[in-house]
C-alpha cells in the first residue's frame, strides 16, 4: 500500500522532546526562513535541517513521494518567477551580470539565479522541519502541548485529529486509486495529461466523499462523549517539559536574535555579494 507519512516512535533524541518544543522550534524555524534573504544563514538552516532530519533516524522512504511532489512544485514556483519577473534579481541587487540572452526581455543574469538560489534554499530549509514535526510529534502529545501554551482544548483537539487524518487520507487515496485502475482508469505516462487529469477526479471524488463520511462520524463521537461542555480537560498523554526542552528553547530564542541581527546588519533582508 506504500509508506505512510504519519507518527512513528523510533525512541531519538527528537522524539523525546515536547510537542511544545517541537512547536516552537518549527515556528522560529518558520519565521527565520520567511524573514531573511541572507544565503549564509539559509545554508547554515540547510545543513542543520538535515542534520536534525537524520538525528530523529526518520526514515527518508517516509517522505520520500511528498519530496518529490514539492520538488515539482518548486521547480514551476521558480520557473514562474522568471517568466513574470525575470530582472527580480538584478532589481534586487542593483546590479546586472548578463550570462545569455534567450529572447526580447528574457536574459539569464547571475542576480536573477543567485535570487531564485535563495528561493529553493528557503524551501530545502523548512520542508525538511515540517515534515520532521509530522513523523516526530505524537498528535494527542501535541495536542497537550498546545493547550498547555494557552490555545483552547477544542483547537488543540482539532489540530491533533488532522495530523492523525493525513494517515487515512493517503491510505484512502491509495486504496481508491487502485479500485479505479482495476476499472481500467489509466494514470500512467501513456496518456496525455488532459486524460489524466480527468481520470484523477475520479479518484478525488470519491476521496472527498469518503473524508466527509469520516468527518461525520467524528462529529458525531465527540458530541456522545459531551466534548466541550467543560471549559477545560486533562491529558493523557501529556508530557512534562524536560531539561533538554529548556535548553532547546533558550538556544531557540539566541538563534532567534542572532537571525535577526544578520539578517539586517545592512539595513536589508538580502545578502548581496555583487557590492
């Protein structure tokens, strides 16, 4: 049925960690990356994304179809930055390094490539973080750990039945995608693209009904357990902050500041090595 993207305990250091560190980790994480430009910073992110990646021992089978969905995605992502704004770089940098025309507006410029450089380094940085909070973090822990931070219960729960779904969604996905192509509904390279995609709502349709038949069942368990009628509840699998939590989190906040420092040590967000 292939690999699963979901919660799995492999007993690492990651695993061991709150949820509401992991949380907080992948915020900064997160708003580091949005914030700079700052190619050292996002590769010295790159590096330590993987290295955290392999500390968990995740397994890279996993995520491995979910890499390659965003590597697609990321490759038209940068193929559309050029062909909407191909001087974005020399814009930026307020310089200009011509390498070859191609045709009437469209050059290739090493500012232009050294922008969109930064833009697919900001993605190998934070994918790697994002999926590694999913395969890390047990969602009833998380959900604790939410609650524990302020957020109300009933959001925290919400959150906690969307990462456990992820799960059956692919399970779901994998199990109609094979009914149809028992049924003789190609979606293999040997048709055109047109084809494909109406053969692939064939397969969404009958995934969204099936989430909603789901969503419905879930709706009505919580109400026949009265979830809500207390403005709090307890955890069962709560966990405590540990040392190394705290450690993690004050090294967060020094990463955090220093982040920040480099990123505008020139009064901009972009590092520019054509000055």
């Amino acid at each position: 049925m292939g690999r699963m993207l979901t919660y799995k305990d492999t007993g690492s250091i990651i695993h061991n960690l709150s949820g509401t560190t992991k949380l907080l980790y992948l915020l900064v994480w997160s708003l580091t990356c949005m914030i700079t430009y700052d190619t050292r910073l996002l590769m010295f992110m790159f590096v330590v994304s993987l290295i955290v990646f392999k500390v968990s021992k995740a397994d890279f089978a996993d995520v491995a179809f979910v890499l390659k969905l965003i590597l697609i995605f990321l490759c038209i992502n940068l193929i559309a930055i050029y062909l909407f704004s191909p001087e974005e770089g020399v814009k930026i940098y307020n310089s200009r390094t011509q390498l070859l025309h191609i045709a009437g507006r469209y050059n290739i410029t090493a500012q232009q490539l050294f922008y969109e450089l930064n833009v697919a380094l900001k993605y190998f940085t934070i994918i790697p973080i994002a999926l590694l909070f999913i395969l890390t973090t047990n969602p009833s822990e998380f959900a604790a750990s939410l609650n524990k931070i302020g957020i109300s219960y009933k959001i925290s729960y919400a959150v906690a039945i969307t990462l456990r779904y992820i799960p059956d969604m692919q399970r779901d996905y994998t199990i109609i995608s094979q009914a149809q192509q028992a049924r003789g509904i190609d979606m293999s390279k040997k048709v055109g693209l047109l084809k494909r995609m109406k053969n692939a709502a064939a397969i969404l349709i009958p995934l969204f009904f099936s989430s909603m038949d789901r969503i419905d069942t879930i709706t009505n368990a919580l109400e026949l357990r009265g979830f809500g009628k207390n403005k709090k509840r307890t955890w069962y699998s709560a966990r405590k902050m540990q040392k190394l939590d705290w450690i993690i989190i004050f090294a967060l906040i020094i990463f955090l500041v220093i982040s920040i420092l480099i990123t505008f040590s020139d009064g901009s967000r972009f590092y520019n090595p054509f000055i």
